[in-house]
C-alpha cells in the first residue's frame, strides 16, 4: 500500500514481452490503473492518518498535561517546605 511499491508492480506488469499493439495497451492500461491505485492510496492515507490521528491527539495531549501538572505541584511543594 505504498505511490511506489504499486508503480513498480504495474509497471513490471506492462514490461512483459507483448506484440506491438498489446504493449501499447498494456502502458494505457498502467497509466489509467495508476491513477485509481494513487487516487485510493490518497483517500487511504487521508483517513488513516488524518482522520484516525485527529482521534489520536486527545491521548497525546492528557497524559502530557498531567505530567507537567505534577512536575509543577513537586515544584510548588518543594519551594514552599525550603521556605520554613
């Protein structure tokens, strides 16, 4: 599922040895299956990473704001026993 991984498979499809016309219709065939394979692939990554990483953020973003409320509290307590 990958721009190149699908080019070099379509395009070792249409080096096979073909008469003239065949080979012809072959590379049309290639330049119109790369167009939906890519139009695919780019829906894919779309929802993939753009859609299932907006859902992602919220748990990226809690777990670090956790931490560094509880850094600052520590800094907070220590400050306030070195000043009795």
């Amino acid at each position: 599922m990958s721009f190149v991984g699908s080019t070099g498979r379509m395009i070792s499809w249409a080096r096979h040895d073909k008469g003239t016309w065949a080979a012809a219709a072959a590379w049309a065939a290639v330049a119109f299956g790369l167009l939906l394979v890519w139009t695919f692939l780019v829906g894919w990554y779309v929802v993939i990473f753009g859609l299932f990483g907006l859902f992602t953020i919220p748990y990226r973003v809690i777990p670090r704001h956790r931490r560094k409320g509880l850094h600052t509290q520590q800094g907070q307590l220590a400050t306030m026993q070195a000043r009795r």
